[in-house]
C-alpha cells in the first residue's frame, strides 16, 4: 500500500505506554500510518525490552541488552524511540511538548498518574483543544477501585474469563498476553472512531478505557443469560453444550493433540467414514445431537482411540478434506510451520541491527490494495534526535545541554 | 430513528450469523452506524444458541443473540430465490460497508465476488471474516471456536501452569474467537472508513480468524524463532505465584517488580523467610521462589478473596479474584462507572447488558435499541432503503423472499 494513501498518514501519537496493551494499541495505528513516538524513560524503561516476561530468553532476563526483548520487537513496529528523564521537570516538560504537537496521546499507565507528571487530559486540552487522550488503566480512571494495578492475567480473572476457562474438575486457568491485545485492538478501535468524529466535526475528546471491563465484554452474552436464568456459566474444558463429538484429542507422539468439533449429523456420518467405522453413524447411541452428547464420553474413547495411533498432521488433513473443522492444537513452531499462514505472509521478516533477521507476526488483516509494510521495533532512544531536532525544533546547542544535565541520554 | 453518534450516517448491511461478523456490527451500530442485519428466513443460528431464561428456548430470547445485536434494524432474505439476489446487490449499492462472516464461497458462488460488488459500488468496503482467509491452501476449511482457537495458537497455552503435560490443552470458556474477530474486523473496517475519506475508494477486507488468535499472542510466539524456545502450558520454569487458591476462590497475584514482592511480603505480615535482602532481586526470585512458595501458598489460603484482594491492591500489588459471573455482575467498581446498560426488549424485558469499556467523553456509544425481532424491519428497509414499491415489496412476501 502506498504511504500516502495510509489512513493515519500526517496523524501524530505520543505513546506512553509499556507492556503489552498500550503499546499495541499504538503499534496499531502505527500500521496504519500513523507517526508514534514511543516516549520512555531513561530510569523505567518498557520492561518487555528485557524480556519476553516468560519464557526466558536468558537465565537472568534482567541482563537481556534493552533492545533484545522479544516482545518488545513484536510489539513497537513502525514506532519512533524518544527516551526522557521523566523524574526532571525538564524531561516532563519536553514530553509534554511532543504531547501537544500530538493528535493522540495514550496511555496505560495507573489512573492518576498521568496528572501527577502534568500530562493529564486537562491540562494537555488548554494547549490543544482538539487532542485526543486514550487512558488505558486497569479498571478505569473513576469507581473505588480506579487505583488499582493489573496484568493481562488478572484482568482476565476480574473480567469474568478466568472462571469458565479450564477443566470443570481442575481449577480456572487465566489466559497470557491476548487479554492485552485485545484490549490494544479495541481501544485502537476506540481511538479510530475518535479521530472519524474529530475529523467531522474539530472536537477531540478523552476515552478512559478499563481493561477489566475490555475482557467483560466479550462474555457479554454469558453475563446476560445469567441475568435472565440465575445459573453462573461454569469451566467445561473443550466440550460444548450441545455439539459431541467436540474435543482436543491425543495423537501419536508426546503432546501432540488435535481439535476437532462436529455440529451436525452429515458431518458426523463423514468422521465415521474417515476414522473407518461407518457403523457409528447407525449406532443408536450417536444417531442425532442428543444423543451423541449423551454419550460423549464413550465418543470421545472410540475417536482417540483412532487418533493416538495416528500422526496429528496427517489426520487434520484427512478430516478438513472431508470436509469437517479439525485443527492440530499449533504451539509457536507449528504456527511458523504452517504453510497455509506462510502462503498468506502471515509473518513478516525485519532485519534488527543488533540480532540479525526477526521473523515476526503481520498485521491480522488483509487489504484488497495492497500489504502494509512493516519496519523493525527502535533501539532505545533511536529517534531522540530526531524528535528534538525536526518536531520541537530545538537546537544543536540545547540539544547538548539537555544532555550535559542528563535528560535525554 | 437513532440519535446522532460518531458513525451517524454510515451505512452498513451484516450479512453474518453468530458472534463475530455480529459483534462487528454491534461495535459499529452502538457507535450510531446504521446497521441492517440481514437473516436467512429461520434466523440467526445464534437465536437457537442460548443461554435463554428460565422459560426455555425461544428464537427471540437467546442472550447470544440479544446482547451481538444491539442498536441494529433486522430484515430477512432468502438468498436463493429468484428476488434475493437482486434484493441483495441493492443492499451493496445502497451500503457504506458489507460484513460478512459466511464461508469464503459463498458470495462468490452466487455471483458476488470482490470484482462484481466492487463493480456495483465503488465505495464499498467490504469487510469479510472467515476461519482461514480467503487465500491460501486452506481457505475452504470449516473452522468454529474449538478448532480456531487451537489453530491459531491460543488454546496450546492452556490450561496455562499446567503440571500435566498429559492432559489436552484446552480452550477458553465462551466465544472468545468469534469476539477477537469482531472486534479486530471492526477496527479494520474503521481504518477502511478514514481511508476513504482520502481515497474516496472502498476496499475489500479479508480477515482470517486463525490470523487473529495468533496476532492475540504475538508476544508468546515472537520468542519461538529468536530463542528457539517454545512457549507451552506447561511452564519452562515453577511459577512464581500467579493463580493461587485461597479460604474461599482463586486470586491472580503479579508481582514482577522488586516493589512489588516487596510490598506482597508485607501483606504476609513480614514472615522471616521472606524478609531477608536476597529477595529483593528479580534475578534472585525467578530461580529460588519455589522455596518459599509452599509458604506464600499457606498464607493464602487462610484469606478470604475480598479481604485480601482488596488489601492487596491498595499496596499496588497487581492481584485480582477470579470472578464469577456473578461477582463481575455484582462489582462496585463496575457499577461506579456505569458499565453495564439497561436495556428493555418486547420479548425479554429489562435486563442489564455488558457495556462498553470505553467511555468516550464527547461521543458515549449507547444502545440505540435493543436486538431485532426475526424481520422486525423488512417493510421500512425494504420499502424506504431499497426503494420497492408497495406492489414489489408484497411479491417479495409472497414469493418467500423474505
């Protein structure tokens, strides 16, 4: 896609964000053309530069060099790097230029802390009246409950996806980074509708998202059926209410699993056919919907009994050519495997100065007028000059006093 | 007529059945887009889905159905007569944007691919979202949420710090791939909405669930080829903390920072074996924690969930319960920010719905109306939108095309 058609083309985001959503957020609108300067802090740096979190890349992640962090990379494509000292009135006054010469400000850090370092929404809006500010917090930036902290994983706990995730019998499990991104996806979305109005009509305005209620909505329609019938949705590991068989079944090999799900009685004739025993399709026990669920657990023996046996590749092919929805549970060396994601340049390759060729996730989209094009994550304070220089205009020589006295680095 | 919002004005035709082309719809309509969900003549499968009230199934009464299609007007159509189809190319010409989440095939085999709508209107966007893509080897595979959410990745994590590399990897409760994908679409419809403006073109819109769920766990994935480690349900090394269980339910702890386990040992009450200065490194506790976890363990569960959450949390500790849908339903915090909406059906009644998580200080999205019933608006949408004249709108009635 050419640049200058890029929707966010000329929009500017200051991106004081770190981990996992706010920066995705960002890296979103970045795609989309938009210029993000990551701003951080000399002493706070983004702490996924170290790290993937888990797993460790090193035996102590707090000795990964900053700019090595996996998801670091993964997650500040196409940004630009500012590092201040924000414990400086000077470092917090020159972040706040580059916020007001910004259409959108976002954050995601703790209610209130964006006011204390003089950058709230207030404050910034006397100097720019049409800014938009996106204040990611945990649980929002009002309610008794607005100070509080949180991580992808807790969120989804206090949203309400923790609790029907898991095993009935075990206990509930939370997820891992994509409460986060979802969470960056939606509030991206969020920061898009913002920009359309202020397009339209020149007025910008504040989003306060809370995270916590990010995950309560996509259990929307548990929440609402509890409402109606009082009965609170309970864990029941890959089964369905309805479907049998609807499971992840083993497979030849040591942890190797495949999903497979049958709505309805056609497709469950065509898995008697595939796994070589037509007879089920007539067995009473599995003639309709019904009755397969009913006796679910005999199903599931008799189809993993086939599967153990079998290569887990081998078979999906088998069952998606046959026309049902079978999938290999994929871990991060199937996903880059698969040659169907392959096929559609679902990863893109960068080149990182300091580690060589990074074979990274796209864009979760495909437009019909071309791809976006991807740049590596910044090294840390990559783009301090330029920010300094071409966006605030300061000199050579303020330039090097704001490094004599340490902020910028 | 709905009220003014930012998308007052955008035209868009669903052509979707369950969660994720829906849910794109609803982020769209409750913004004020004018959105006309188009039904096969028995429904949204998603009205046979449930969970209904105590009153047993009923196509109107599925909360699946009811809280994905806020703020839309419905009609219905059957594509496969000889009115459907031109009935259809209307609702291309008339749109701003086309969702649709049927298989890939689907359209096209009908006569309607990207060329011919583009052809139609111009300006279209058309936003389409199915399992695999429309490219590639297996762009014709049959994907729901179990399988997806395997495919793309997500559900190999969990149950996540599993000890039992034995049992099956499972996938998360709910309809987790079907909103992941709504809401991804309807970013990607948005983008193509402000690319317009400067193009005055429309664009078509391929979204791949499988690419969505493994965009959701990039960071996990990123550390595959780079480390040549790979990240699994089963840990690589013992959790430090995480979920743990206490007096009455679970609670997720995070305590990464040197402050924070800090100020997690003075929850504890400052017990000796944790107070000593060597843990009061990262380096130090990622390796050593399984020492004192049986400790921290027994801590926790002589605590109830609310006392210690709470304490927990104004010590900015990162922790929270595990809630149920009750106790989300039941938050204070929730309901200090207003989230959830009342919203009044003629079938159901009055129910409080999952809101939105961003309240928009100049432009609060909102339900416009609650879900329709099965054809609700067929005569305004198909007499006022589309033009037929009284006379043609009643053939199409008769013929069975709606």
């Amino acid at each position: 896609m050419q640049d200058n058609v890029l929707p966010l083309q000329g929009v500017r985001v200051a991106d004081f964000c770190w981990v996992w959503i706010g920066p995705y957020c960002c890296k979103l609108l970045a795609m989309l053309g938009a210029d993000v300067i990551k701003i951080e802090g000399h002493k706070r740096t983004d702490l996924t530069r170290h790290s993937v979190v888990w797993p460790l890349p090193h035996a102590n992640t707090t000795e990964v060099p900053p700019n090595q962090g996996m998801s670091f990379n993964a997650l500040n494509m196409n940004k630009k790097s500012l590092t201040l000292d924000l414990t400086k009135p000077e470092g917090r006054e020159l972040a706040k230029q580059v916020a007001i010469l910004s259409d959108v400000v976002v954050d995601n850090m703790r209610a209130g802390f964006m006011e204390r370092i003089g950058l709230g929404y207030e404050e910034l809006r006397k100097i720019r009246p049409d800014i938009i500010m996106v204040s990611c917090s945990s649980r929002g930036q009002k309610g008794p409950e607005s100070g509080y902290a949180g991580y992808a994983t807790i969120h989804h706990a206090v949203g309400g996806g923790s609790y029907i995730t898991g095993y009935p019998d075990d206990a509930p499990c939370h997820s891992i980074a994509d409460p986060d991104l979802m969470n960056g996806t939606t509030a991206a979305y969020a920061t898009l509708v913002a920009l359309y109005h202020r397009m339209r009509t020149g007025e910008g305005q504040f989003i306060d998202y809370s995270q916590c209620e990010g995950v309560t909505s996509y259990i929307g329609d548990l929440l609402l059926g509890y409402e109606m019938n009082s009965q609170i949705p309970e864990r029941m590991g890959n089964a369905h209410l309805q479907y049998a068989p609807h499971n992840v079944y083993r497979c030849w090999g040591v942890d190797r699993w495949l999903a497979l799900e049958v709505h309805s009685d056609e497709e469950f004739a065509t898995l008697a056919e595939v796994i070589g025993k037509p007879e089920l399709a007539k067995d009473p026990r599995f003639a309709d919907m019904a009755s397969r669920k009913e006796n679910e657990s005999e199903l599931d023996r008799i189809i993993e009994e086939w599967t153990r046996a079998r290569d887990r590749d081998w078979m999906a092919d088998e069952f998606c050519q046959a026309g049902l929805a079978a999938a290999p549970s994929r871990d991060g060396r199937d996903l880059y495997a698969d040659r169907h994601l392959q096929a559609r340049n679902a990863f893109v390759t960068v080149n990182h100065p300091e580690i060589g060729e990074l074979e990274l996730v796209g864009a979760p989209w495909k437009m019909s007028d071309g791809e976006i094009a991807l740049k590596r994550a910044p090294l840390l304070g990559e783009h301090s000059d330029y920010v300094l220089h071409e966006i605030l205009g300061l000199s050579e020589a303020d330039v090097a006093d704001l490094r004599t006295s340490e902020v910028i680095i | 007529m709905i009220a003014a919002g930012p998308l007052d004005g955008i035209k868009v035709v669903e052509f979707a059945t369950m969660v994720s082309g829906p849910y794109c719809g609803k982020m769209l309509a409750d913004m004020g887009a004018d959105v006309i969900k188009i039904e096969p003549p028995e429904g949204d499968p998603s009205r046979r889905c449930g969970p209904f009230p105590k009153t047993g199934p009923h196509p109107e009464r599925s909360a699946l159905f009811l809280y994905n299609n806020t703020s839309k007007r419905g009609v219905t159509l059957n594509m496969v007569t000889a009115g459907g189809l031109d009935a259809f190319k209307r609702f291309v010409r008339w749109a701003d944007v086309l969702i649709d989440n049927y298989p890939p095939s689907y359209l096209e085999s009908l006569g309607l691919g990207w060329d011919e709508m583009c052809k139609l209107n111009t300006e279209l966007i058309y936003t389409s979202i199915t399992p695999y893509g429309r490219t590639g080897p297996r762009a014709n595979v049959k994907g729901d949420e179990l399988t997806i959410i395997h495919a793309g990745g997500l559900g190999n994590l969990m149950p996540t710090r599993s000890v039992d590399v034995d049992r099956a990897p499972v996938k998360m409760g709910g309809h987790p791939v079907g909103y992941h994908g709504g809401i991804t679409a309807a970013f990607a419809t948005m983008s193509a909405l402000l690319g317009r403006v400067k193009t005055g073109c429309g664009r078509a819109i391929d979204i791949s669930l499988q690419e969505v769920i493994l965009a959701m766990i990039q960071p996990n994935v990123a550390g595959n080829r780079y480390h040549d480690s790979s990240w699994s349900r089963v840990p690589d090394r013992p959790p430090a903390m995480g979920r743990m269980k206490s007096k009455d339910g679970y609670i997720i702890v995070g305590a990464p920072e040197d402050h924070h386990f800090r100020a997690f040992v003075e929850l504890m009450g400052n017990p000796e074996w944790g107070t000593t200065p060597e843990w009061n490194s990262m380096a130090y506790r990622i390796n050593r924690v399984m020492d004192i976890a049986p400790m921290m363990d027994e801590w926790m569960l002589q605590q109830t969930n609310e006392d210690v959450y709470h304490a927990g949390a104004k010590k900015r500790i990162p922790m929270g319960p595990i809630n149920s849908a009750r106790d989300v339903m039941n938050s204070q915090q929730y309901a200090a920010r207003g989230y959830f909406v009342e919203v009044d059906h003629p079938e159901v009644g009055k129910y409080r719905y999952a809101g939105w998580p961003y309240q928009m200080s100049a432009t609060p999205p909102r339900v416009g109306r609650p879900a329709p019933l099965l054809g609700q608006h067929n005569q305004e949408v198909y007499r006022n939108c589309l033009g037929y004249s009284p006379e043609e709108f009643e053939h199409l009635q008769r013929t069975g095309t709606i």
